[in-house]
C-alpha cells in the first residue's frame, strides 16, 4: 500500500525516486512549479536558475566562507557564575523571548533574496541598500564593540595580529582582530556595523543581483504546510501525526535549499563484493541542469535570521547595557532564534513589542493576511526564569518554577538533575566529569567478528554484532576563552562584590 503510494504521487509524475523527507519534499515543490508554470513555463525558470547558478568553485568557496548557520553564543561577561535576579527589581526573572518559525517567516515575506546572475560590480555603498551584495572585505584593527563577538573564526579567510591590534577569540569567534578577510553578504555587512568598529575595511571583491521575493510556487507550498501546522495546533491537535508530518515539512523547507550537490560517484561491484568511490567523477554543470532552487538562497535565508536576532540584541544591549553597567544588566546568551536576557529594569519588553509591530507591518506587505499567520516571526515571551547559568555555546542551566533544565551540548538533558548537590554549583568553570552511572550518555561498539551469548537460556549467535553500554561525560573549558571569562568575572567581583 505504501509502495503504491509513494509510487502514484511521488515517483510517476516526477520521475524520480525520493530517497528522503526532504525529498519527498522537493518533489511536491517540484511538481508545484509544473502545476503553475507548465512543463514549457518550469523548462525556461530551469534555464534562468542554470544561468544564475554559481559555478563550481565559487560554489565551493561560497559554502567555505560565506554560508553561515544560525548565531549560537554566550556573552563572555555573564558567563560563569549564577545569575539570580532580586526580588526587589522591578522585573525579577531573566526573560526568554523565541522567535516564532525564524526560517519559514524569512523565506515567506521578506523581499531580500536575489533572483538574478551576481555579477562583479564596482563597490558603491549605496548598492548596499537596493540590491543583494556579495562581498569580500578586509577590515583592519576591527573589535568588538560590546561583549558580543559575532563572527565565527571558522568563516575568516584571514584572521591575524596586526602592530596595533593582537587576535582575541571568544569561544570560537572573533573578539577582535589586526586584519580580518571575510566573505559576507550585505545583511552580514550591516550587523558587522552594529556590532564591531575598525580603522580601514578594504572590498576587496564585490557583487551584486537584482532581489526579491522567493518565487510564488515556493512561498504556496510552504504557506500550504505552515498553515495546515498552524490550524492543528490551534484545534488541538499537535499530539497527532498529521501535525508532525506537516511540522516536519515546514522544518524541510530550509534543508531542501541548502542541500549540497556531492560529485563522488559510489559503486558496488558484485563479483569482488566491494565498494568503489570515484571522487569528483560527476560533472558539476551537468548535476545542477535538473536543479530549480539557487545555493545563494539558503545563504541569504540563514543571514535575514541572524539579522532577526542581532538587530533585537543590540537594540536590547544598547537600552539596558551588556554586562557591565550599574546593574550588570544585558542579553546573555543567543541560540538562532532566541533571546536569554537579565533586565531588572523590564526595558525589553517594550523594544520586543516595538520589533513585533515591525514584523506584522511587512507580514502584511507579504498579504499573509490568514490568522494561521498571526505572530509569524514575531517574539514570543517564552519563559522567565528566576536562575541562569551558561558555560558558553550549547552550554547553560535554567531554573523555572522551581524546575531547572539543562541544554549541555553531548549530554541528555535529565542527567544533571541527578548529580548530588545543587546542579547550579557542579556545572562549573574547572570542568564537570559525570559517571556512566549518572551522565545517561551512550556509546556503541560495532564487532565484526563471529559472537555468541546465552540469553534468557537460549543461544544467540550473530556473524556481526553492536553493544550498546554507558559511558562517562568530561566537559572542559578552553584555555583562551577560560581566560575571558575569568577575567570578567574578576571585573564583576571588583564592581558588585562576590
């Protein structure tokens, strides 16, 4: 029953087999163009995306050093010790506000993806504004100019000490720098100007396209889903396997455009009984003729949310300070589409209203006008917590009515709840080692080799087997960034005590 389902909707009118969700994904986008354009209509937007394609190596480069993931950080300056709020603030928790479906609001509204070849073109500042820009630039004696290091050391094409400026790296992103070469997108550009100043910045390399809107047969598949998610939650229903089907959909969306092309052809012969990898044997210009989604636009998509989230954090940051003012108030920790932030003052909550009355005004540019849409990319108060603590990137506790969750990169999140003490104080600076006994954390161990066991009084035998067993968890601190760290704890003690 399922072949022949998969086989009348999915593999007899596309063509193809899908190997994946985000497959099957692809193929009813796919078959929504043909829907709408025709088969003569989808051949010709084929050939405009073959023409505004990259080529092999820019492809390769762009992926290197211009595509970016959602911005995951910890402000240096809070962390590494409990932040408790008073209960005579006038806002007596740390807040966490969520932005509602990030990708899937940048991907339907917002008229910023390019839709034409880049084309190299002499840099003028003014281009910034109207079209979509690729640009390599070198800045110099560039730094931070709050606690917030924004830009990966990853992602640098140089990244070296200059007379005046030595490299400084906050958890692996650059705290500041003598000369730093970086690819970025004009969107990257503008929060480079909020949150980093330099001496001299060279454009080394600029490009530019027309921009837009994503093509309509994308925006309607997607809208499709996101609305059939919103009706289900709001009856209900989001327990059901309907509502994560369509969930899972809305999430594919992303992936499907930023799926990389992979040129190494795998082969098995069947008389030798081996496998055989031919790197690079594919033909780059040939694989993307059947493409109909650009690379540039999941790029583009990725900068638009980390604009979503920087723009909100510095505004915040500018209002209440980073850290290190009279009440040590500022955004502490930022994870793609979200805000962790201490205001005693509840300055917050009136710069996320105002950003949210922004983003219903260019929702409605975008006519997404059906309640299913309500909210769409706006902040939602998700949380307030009377304790926080964060270690750094994917590292933090948080404590909610008297409950406190972990999120610790490589950990579940249950095993801190069993260490003996307060899990506040074992989650510390100098490192944390768990026990197999309590860290909940596994691992497995393939056995090639012949196997035997008796199990409930019978013989089981296997050619090759899996153990699955517990194991200990260690988690330490880099040098360097225990180093920043350290430092600004010193600070706080020396301005607030301990």
């Amino acid at each position: 029953e399922w072949s022949a389902y998969i086989f009348q909707y999915y593999i007899e009118p596309d063509k193809r087999i899908p190997l994946t969700k985000t497959g099957i994904l692809r193929s009813e986008t796919r078959m929504q163009l043909v829907a709408e354009k025709g088969q003569d209509g989808a051949r010709a937007y084929r050939q405009l995306i073959y023409e505004a394609f990259p080529d092999e190596q820019t492809y390769t480069d762009w992926f290197r050093y211009l595509f970016r993931g959602g911005f995951v950080h910890a402000n240096c300056l809070m962390t590494g010790f409990t932040i408790r709020p008073k209960k005579s603030d006038k806002n007596p928790f740390i807040d966490g506000y969520d932005i509602t479906s990030s990708y899937p609001k940048e991907m339907l509204f917002e008229p910023e993806y390019p839709l034409t070849p880049f084309v190299e073109t002499p840099f003028d500042e003014k281009l910034l504004k109207t079209k979509c820009c690729i640009m390599r630039v070198r800045f110099h004696d560039i730094r931070r100019r709050w606690s917030h290091s924004i830009e990966s050391r990853s992602k640098a094409i140089i990244c070296e000490d200059s007379s005046y400026t030595k490299c400084i790296f906050d958890n692996g992103r650059i705290a500041q720098a003598g000369v730093l070469e970086v690819m970025i997108t004009n969107i990257d550009y503008d929060m480079y100007k909020l949150f980093y100043t330099w001496s001299d910045a060279e454009v080394l390399e600029f490009k530019t396209a027309e921009k837009g809107y994503l093509p309509i047969f994308i925006r309607r598949t997607l809208a499709k889903y996101y609305k059939l998610k919103a009706q289900l939650k709001r009856d209900g229903k989001n327990d059901t396997p309907e509502y994560a089907i369509a969930k899972q959909k809305v999430n594919s969306f992303f992936g499907m455009m930023v799926t990389r092309i992979e040129l190494d052809k795998i082969s098995y012969d069947n008389l030798l009984q081996e496998w055989h990898v031919a790197e690079k044997e594919l033909d780059f210009s040939e694989e993307i003729k059947s493409l109909f989604l650009l690379p540039q636009w999941g790029i583009f998509c990725t900068a638009l949310a980390r604009r979503s989230l920087l723009t909100v954090t510095a505004r915040i940051t500018e209002a209440i300070g980073y850290g290190a003012g009279e009440d040590g108030a500022g955004v502490i920790y930022n994870d793609t589409d979200s805000i962790k932030v201490y205001d005693p003052q509840g300055k917050a909550a009136k710069i996320i209203e105002e950003y949210n009355a922004e983003i219903e005004s260019r929702r409605a540019a975008a006519r997404l006008t059906s309640p299913e849409f309500d909210g769409l990319g706006c902040y939602d108060h998700e949380a307030q917590y009377t304790r926080f603590k964060t270690l750094g990137a994917k590292r933090y506790l948080t404590e909610e009515h008297g409950k406190i969750k972990a999120t610790i990169a490589g950990l579940p999140k249950q095993s801190i709840l069993k260490v003996a003490g307060d899990p506040f104080e074992e989650f510390d600076l100098d490192g944390m080692t768990l026990e197999a006994a309590v860290s909940l954390k596994k691992t497995i161990s393939y056995n090639d080799e012949h196997t035997q066991a008796i199990v409930d009084g019978e013989l089981m035998q296997e050619e090759s087997s899996a153990g699955i067993y517990d194991i200990s968890f260690t988690m330490n601190l880099d040098k360097a960034y225990y180093a920043i760290v350290t430092d600004g704890l010193a600070e706080r003690v020396r301005k607030y005590g301990d």
